[in-house]
C-alpha cells in the first residue's frame, strides 16, 4: 500500500486475491449510503471510498442499485445482530473476523462495548492505516482460522463473533473447525455469519462470475443450501441453536415485498445469492 499525501486524501490500496474483495463489499456500502432514500447510513464509508485512491468503477463496474441495496440490507441484517447483542452485553466483546474496511463500528457503537478485528496481515497494514485503533476498537493480524485469535478476547462481559464475508472463500473443513473453535471456546456466545448457496459457490469456482470490467470473483470453496443449515450444530455439541437472519425490508418492490417471501418458499429460497445466520453456543 503507497503512503498518502499529508491530509490523507488519494491513499493508494493494492490488494488482490480475497483481500480485495473487501473493496467491493466497500463501494456497494458507500454507493447506497450516497442514495436519497438509502436504507443504509454509513457516512464513514463514503468517507473511506473518497479517501482512497482506487479504480472502482473502472474494476467493479457502476454500481447497480439493485445489487449496492442488496449488499446493505445484508450488512443492516448484521448490524441489527450486533445492536441486539450490545443491548444485551452493553460492555461486551464484538469479534469481527476478515473485517476487511468495514464501518459497522461506527454505525452501531454503544460508547463502551469492546471491538476485536482479526485480520489477514496485507489487510491488517491497509485497515490500520485508514481506520487506526483506538482504546476499544483494535485489528489484530492474524488469519481467523489461527484459532490463537480466541486468546485475544476478553469473555467477562460476554462476546459476539461476526464472519460476514469471510467463510465462503474458506474451504469447507475449514468452515467447521472454526465454527467449533468458536462454539468450544465461547459458551453463551454467538457466531453471526453469511453463506453462498451451493450454485453461486460452484460457479465461482468454474470462475463465471465476472464483471463487465473482467474482475473476476475469487473461488468461493464454501457453499451451503438454506435447508443445509441445521447441518451446522454437527460442526460442535455446545452449538445449540442455528438459524436464519432475515434481511430488513428494503426500498421498491423486489427488497419491499418479493425478496421477503422468497425465504419462505423452498423452490426459490437458494436463488438468493446469500443468507446470513446465527450459530449460538452453550
Ligand atoms: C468480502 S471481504 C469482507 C470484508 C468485510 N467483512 C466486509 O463485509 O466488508 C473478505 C475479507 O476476508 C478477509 N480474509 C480472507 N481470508 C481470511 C482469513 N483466513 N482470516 C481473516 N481474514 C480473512 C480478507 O482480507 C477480506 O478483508
């Protein structure tokens, strides 16, 4: 990553591989919060999309508003998990693993809850260095599946794990080792966390999916049908419950009213290009 001038504008970020898928997740985050009637406000974001010196259209495309509103009702489904918890824990422990340049700190925070980002090292350096820590929001880096990132946090006052992006570019072993490092280690936690389902996994993997431009989305290893869900619980017997997170209405007819129901009918549910849940342990 090239250093910025001195008022930090035009900082340069070279990323590629997974790591630069964050600076997708990023520009749909800032492209709907830039809207009139965004469902999604996330200043910081638009702030970062600004700051950095990056070709995102030239790589991603324009972004579509169907597609920067679908990312956000995904990120408001996250950030209403981390909200329910902190009213619940308001001195907690959110874990964010592959944090990437996510803002939700600063969407959701209560003023006291503990922040926790685990970090591949190239995107550690780039998140530090637009984001640095501060006295309750830190990057560690370190791969989430060195499961040595557990002894980082402090369980006292109760602790959630977020992995929103993250395990479908893990393979799947890998997914469930960390789903069980999480689930033995945090009792009375939770894992909150997104899903392709198997056509969009096994298409990335055939590397079809391409934007315009010619990005081309890294493999996704990981994919798993809605009705694979409660699958999860095997990965570790303290994982009792796993469930669905519906996604927020959103704005016009498809988020407003057909997005909504799709969840409910089987024969479209996996047409959904992801779904997040929450894995809680006990
Ligand atoms: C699609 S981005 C998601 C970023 C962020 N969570 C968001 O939603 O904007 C994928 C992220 O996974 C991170 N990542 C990939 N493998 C990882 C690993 N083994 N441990 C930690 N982070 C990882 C990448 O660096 C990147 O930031």
């Amino acid at each position: 990553m090239a250093d910025a001038g001195p008022d930090g504008q035009g900082r340069r970020v070279e990323l590629s591989g997974v790591p630069e898928t964050l600076l997708w997740n990023l520009y749909m985050r800032a492209a709907e919060a830039r809207r009139p009637r965004t469902v999604l406000d996330d200043p910081k974001a638009v702030e970062l999309v600004d700051r950095i010196d990056y070709p995102f259209e030239e790589t991603f495309g324009a972004p579509g508003p169907l597609l920067a509103q679908g990312h956000a009702l995904r990120v408001r489904t996250f950030d209403a998990a981390v909200r329910a918890f902190l009213a619940e824990h308001p001195d907690g422990t959110v874990v964010t693993l592959a944090e990437g340049l996510e803002t939700q700190f600063w969407r959701v925070d209560n003023g006291r809850a503990r922040w926790l980002g685990v970090e591949l090292p190239e995107t550690a350096e780039v998140r530090r260095a637009l984001l640095p820590d501060e006295e309750r929001r830190r990057t560690l880096a370190r791969s989430a599946l060195d499961l040595s990132w557990r002894d980082e946090v402090d369980p006292a006052h109760g602790v959630l794990i977020t992995a929103q992006g993250l395990l479908m570019y893990l393979r799947p072993a890998e997914v469930r080792d960390l789903i069980a490092g999480c689930a033995e280690r945090f009792r009375g936690g939770a894992l909150v966390f997104d899903a392709v389902p198997r056509w969009f996994s096994a298409r990335t993997m055939r590397g079809e999916m391409r934007t315009a431009q010619g990005y081309r989305t890294p493999p996704m290893p990981w994919g798993m049908d809605a009705g694979e869900l409660p699958k999860v619980r095997t990965a570790h017997p303290a994982i009792t419950d796993v469930r669905e997170v519906p996604p927020p209405r959103g704005r016009g007819f498809y988020y407003g009213a057909v997005a909504p129901l799709m969840r409910w009918l089987p024969a479209v549910r996996n047409l959904r290009p992801t779904m997040t849940a929450i894995a809680r342990f006990s």
